[in-house]
C-alpha cells in the first residue's frame, strides 16, 4: 500500500492511530506503530514532562517511526515544543490553532508537520504555512470539530481539489471499507481515532469504553457550539449543556457549567454522569475491545476484501 503518506511517514500502511486525549500514551502508540501504522502520543492532555517520558517510553517500545499530537491552543505549548525539539521527535500533527506559529521552526529542525483542517479554506493555510501534509476531518469524529460541520465524504474531494500536498482523511472511519472510501475520494490515508481509543492499549478508563461499545446510533451529538463544537456522548451533563444552549446560554455560562478537567473525568477516570464523554459517531459499529495487532489485521483484511468486491462488480 505504499502511496505519498507511507512515503512521507515512513510506514507500512497508510493509517495513523488519531491523538485523542487521555487515549493516547506510549502503549497505544507504539503498538499502531508497531503494527504498521503511524502511533501519535496525545500531548494535549500530558505536562511537557509527561510527554517527555511518554516520549523515551515510546521510543524504548518501538523502533518504527511515531510523532506527537499537539493542540496548538494547549496552555501548555511553549514547554511541550520545548519537550518535542529536545527529543528529536521526527513527526509532529497540529491542531487547534494557526500552523503558520510553530511550523517552520517545527520543519528547520527536520521534523514532519501534518496539521488537521476541517475545510478547504484552512486546508489552504496550511499549505501556505509549509506543512507536509493535511488532515482533514470531518464533523462525524469525536471530540473538537469544526463549526462548519461538514462531513468527511463532503470535506475529503473538497480539500483534495483545493490542495495537492498528501491528504488523510478522518472522522467516522473505522475499517478497511471506510480506508477504501477515504482513497476513492482522493485522500492518501486515514487517520483513526474511535476505533483505536476503545482498544486494549488505549489509556482511557475501561468503563468509558465498555460504555462506548454499547452505544447505538445517535448516542452522540454535536454540543459547545459557542464555545468549540465538541461532540459528545448523551449523559447527565449534556443534558444540562443541551438545556443550557437551548435556552440561549452565553459562552461565559457554558464555561462556568463545564468548569476544569471534564474530559480527564470522563474518559480516564470513568465518571459516565459527570464527565465530558468524547467519541465518534462511528462507535456504534464497534462492539468490542480488541488489542491494535488484531485491529490492525481486521482493518487490512476488510480492506482487501472491499477491493476485491468492488472488482467483481
């Protein structure tokens, strides 16, 4: 499967494990790593010396190549680049922010950029900010989204008509069938977060997950629009959020609701009634789980299968 992003990244399979909050520490990582995919650590929930340990524990677990996720609105930036450059990290995704601040400091250090877009507008800013590649996710993936809410099969022919650097495609994405698609409508590859956060390795609370695993469809919705549109998983709290906006809420208001660390409550902690309960529409589909090294297979395996039928029809 060798293409512009396995080319770019250094890896087999043109799939990169999503860094998601309370999700993503070494173990995940390295493992997607380790499988054939690009493994990301989830800065945006680590203190820079976290991150740094995650780092060398990540690098002692692999020898295949890994980058960090970095949200560029992180309080803590200045010390998690500080953390990146220190450790010679090879491969850094951005989001949440301006790429033009960190990336050609990034790239003059030799590291790979591939920064998350959710429209062609900012896909072209990226481009003109120097980043490698681009992420395009659309409104079906969990937790921050963009306020377009455009759809991954309405944003990817979009983005690929407005830029030609390699393009990976994310949100709602799952399985070999949804890679294949991802292709079809011109992305390089897929960037995975769902299906990855409810694996074995994943870091998040095994109560989150076994919640995930049971979910049907429209068990989660679009909430936050004020402050960053945020999908979630219908609980107590988005009940109250929900009200709150329906009512007309200002953002000053939805903040003090919120308060500090809901998503570290939540996902790593477990609190299903109080916690913001981030997740893709795409859970729905998965209904168990499952180590990376058996995901991983599944998903090649789905592929080819997909390939091979569309080429009886």
């Amino acid at each position: 499967m060798e293409n512009k992003i396995t080319n770019l990244l250094k890896i087999k399979y043109p799939i990169i494990q999503g860094g998601m909050v309370w999700c993503c520490g070494w173990r995940l990582a390295s493992a997607v790593s380790n499988n054939g995919g690009l493994g990301l650590l989830g800065a945006g929930s680590m203190a820079p010396d976290l991150l740094r340990e995650h780092i060398n524990k990540c690098k002692a677990a692999t020898d295949k190549p890994f980058g960090v996720n970095v949200p560029l609105i992180y309080r803590e930036i200045e010390g998690i680049m500080k953390v990146i450059l220190e450790e010679d990290v090879k491969i850094v995704f951005s989001s949440a922010g301006n790429p033009k601040t960190w990336t050609k400091q990034l790239k003059d250090q030799g590291i790979t950029v591939v920064h998350v877009v959710s429209s062609s507008k900012f896909a072209r800013k990226a481009e003109e900010a120097g980043v490698d590649a681009i992420v395009a996710e659309g409104f079906e993936a969990g937790g921050h989204n963009g306020k377009e809410e455009t759809t991954t099969m309405a944003l990817i022919p979009q983005v690929r008509k407005a830029t030609n650097l390699p393009l990976i495609a994310a949100g709602g994405i799952a399985t070999g069938a949804g890679l294949l698609a991802a292709l079809s409508l011109g992305a390089d590859g897929v960037q995975i977060g769902t299906r990855f956060a409810l694996s074995e390795e994943s870091s998040a609370s095994p109560v989150f997950k076994k919640m995930c695993t049971e979910l049907q469809e429209g068990d989660t919705l679009l909430a936050l629009k004020k402050l960053s549109p945020t999908r979630l998983v219908k609980n107590p709290l988005f009940d109250r959020i929900k009200e709150a906006e329906d009512r007309g809420a200002s953002a000053e208001e939805l903040l003090r609701l919120l308060g500090n660390g809901r998503s570290k409550l939540g996902i790593f902690e477990g609190d299903l009634n109080e916690g913001e309960l981030e997740i893709g529409q795409i859970a729905s589909l998965i209904d168990q789980i499952e180590p990376v090294e058996t995901i991983m297979k599944k998903i090649i395996e789905e592929y080819n299968h997909s390939l091979s039928r569309l080429h009886k029809i």
